[in-house]
C-alpha cells in the first residue's frame, strides 16, 4: 500500500481535531519551511455541506473528484486553498477548523497561490493535472466562520480548477506549479458571432486577429475564444458566463452588430451588462467614420457587467482592428479600475506623463 509523503524538518501534527500546519513547538511555519504539497483531500456526497477529509482521491479528466457534489462537465470542478490562511484563521479563534470546513477538495501548502492567475496550470501527484478558472467566488450567506472571525476565505483567497488529467492522489504527494500565467495578467474571451463561421461555412479572421492585437497590445491572456451562432439567447448566455464571478477583466464580442435581422448582439449584451460604457462605443464610431460613412450604421454597444468590460466590434477583420485599435489606449486604465485600482484618473497627478 502506497504512503502519503513524509515531512522534513520540523515536525507538524493535524492532531485529533484536524489541525495541521501547527508545528510541534506552536510556531507557524515560515514559507520556506513548508514543502510543495498536497496537505490534504476532502469531498462531500452533497453540496451546501461541509466536506470530509479522505485518506486519498481519485481524480477523473474534466469532472472532478470521484463521488464529491461538486465534480461535473463545468469550470469549477475542484476548489483548491493554501494551507497558511487556514492556518491563519486557526489562530483567530478557531484551532479546531478541521479540512473540508470552506467545502474546499485541496489544501496546498508551499505554493503562492496569489500571484495564480486563469489558465495556469498545477500537478499534483505524479499524474493529475489541474488549469485554473476561477478566483473566489460570491458568498451568497455568511457562514458560522465569518461570524466567529470576520472573514470567509473561499470567497476572496480560493482557486477553481477544471481536471486535465486524472490519477490517485495521498496527502503529502508533491504539488507544483506546471505553468504559470500571473494573476497581474488581464483575461480576455473573444466571441465570434457569426451564423456562417458556426457552421464552418465560413472562416473566422476577425476573431484571431482580436486575440493577437489584445496579446501584443494589451499584453492580455486569451482565457478563452469560441464562436457562436446569431442567437440572442446564446450570446446572453455566455456573456453571463464569463463575467458572472469568472474573473474576466474583458469581453470581446466580434460581429453581429449591423442591420440585418440577424444581427443581435447589441441587444445580448445590453441585456446583460448594468452599466454602459458610451464612450468606448463613440470612440469606435468616430475612427470609423473617418474610413467609411457606414460606420454610422454600426450598433455596437459596450458595458460592464460586474467587474467585467464587454466590447462589442464589427465583424470584419479591417474593421474589428480598426475599432480596437481606438480604444487600446484608455483599455489599461479602464480595467485596472474594474480590479478596484484607486490611483487617481488624472495622469497628471500622479506624476505620469499625459
């Protein structure tokens, strides 16, 4: 029978309430005394329920852990928290938080996991392969722990993860980061509209020249890119998707915006968005009309939906460039507010050159 790792150096003990990272002399551990690894695995049958920490668990490719509530075809199929805020919150309090009580299934220690932006990726074990998709999440009610401490630290410090590749894993197998892309990294879908380019009929060019311009320019990382027919509903759908809690900074949409009847993007996203961003869409509109004077049939419309711009271009290649290359330069600053950035809007203030 297999072993889970071993502990160097300093002794820990979870003892008989569940604690663990609490070294035998009562010291917490420095970052560089604790080892990359797993420091423990917990599922439940059920959701809305604490979990239970396991001897070991099997993790099966793009659905989770075998038999936990939360494993399924989705983003978040596994919950993932580093062992020194738990162990913070220990010392708040509550020494006898055992795992499994912010119904997290992986508790990591020796791994930053606040520089872990979308789409790295982490290996634990030998085998299993995990790609980040969600930080936090919205606490809809606040729990017995928030109450006791004043803090929740699933909502604000945990990490979703979709399995990439399955295996077994024990507490104390080595954990690592496989590749990673930093959280100071702004994320950004495209979504191309098109009724053609959806059927293969048709080939999509608008889409991926968006997605280098946000990469070369934006320094953006592409999360995701898919296209998608002229369907209200759909585009709505996916739009919620991804700035519901996704932590996308930006939403691209390419196309749908003119005078067919086909095209209903404006009104997807309208439909979504809480807060209009005009300006965005008249700055397009003006670069536009200095090229063609059909720009001022463009519908395009532009919002935030939570923390997340959505963008709304032609569907051309030419013009998709064109509209985005016009509103590049106020993307940085518009978004750093959205992550709650509180320099002040006037460059001149703080020292930076208009």
């Amino acid at each position: 029978m297999r072993k889970a790792g071993k502990t160097v150096g300093r002794v820990t003990s979870r003892g008989e309430h569940g604690n663990f990272l609490i070294p035998s002399d009562g010291m917490p551990l420095t970052k560089t005394q604790r080892l990359q690894r797993v420091e423990a695995l917990c599922s439940s049958p059920r959701k809305g329920m604490k979990k239970t920490s396991r001897r070991t668990v099997r993790f099966v490719r793009n659905h989770g852990i075998e038999g936990d509530a939360h494993a399924g075809e989705w983003h978040r199929q596994v919950s993932i928290l580093d062992a020194a805020d738990i162990t913070r919150l220990q010392g708040k309090g509550l020494p006898d938080l055992r795992p499994g009580a912010f119904a997290e299934n992986v508790i990591l220690s020796g791994i930053d996991l606040t520089d872990i932006g979308l789409g790295s990726r982490l290996r634990i074990a030998s085998d299993v392969e995990l790609s980040v998709t969600q930080i936090g999440k919205v606490c809809h009610t606040r729990c017995a722990i928030f109450r006791k401490t004043g803090d929740c630290i699933m909502p604000r410090l945990g990490l979703f993860a979709r399995v990439m590749q399955g295996g077994k894993v024990w507490p104390g197998d080595e954990a690592k980061i496989l590749h990673l892309v930093p959280r100071s990294q702004f994320q950004a879908v495209v979504l191309t509209i098109s009724d053609r380019c959806s059927k293969g009929e048709a080939e999509d060019t608008a889409g991926p020249a968006v997605c280098d311009q946000l990469q070369q320019k934006l320094a953006a990382h592409i999360y995701e890119t898919k296209v998608l027919p002229d369907e209200q509903s759909q585009i709505a759908q996916y739009l919620r998707h991804y700035s519901d809690g996704h932590s996308i900074d930006l939403i691209v949409t390419v196309g749908g915006t003119g005078f067919s009847p086909r095209d209903v993007t404006p009104e997807a996203i309208t439909e979504v968005i809480t807060r209009p961003t005009p300006g965005l869409d008249e700055a397009m509109r003006r670069v536009s009309m200095k090229k063609t004077p059909h720009a001022m049939l463009s519908r395009s419309v532009s919002g935030i939906n939570g923390s997340t711009l959505i963008v709304s271009l032609p569907g051309s290649k030419r013009g998709a460039v064109e509209n985005l290359d016009a509103i590049l330069p106020a993307l940085t600053h518009g978004l750093s507010k959205l992550r709650g950035d509180q320099s002040d809007c006037d460059p001149a203030r703080d020292g930076r050159k208009r």
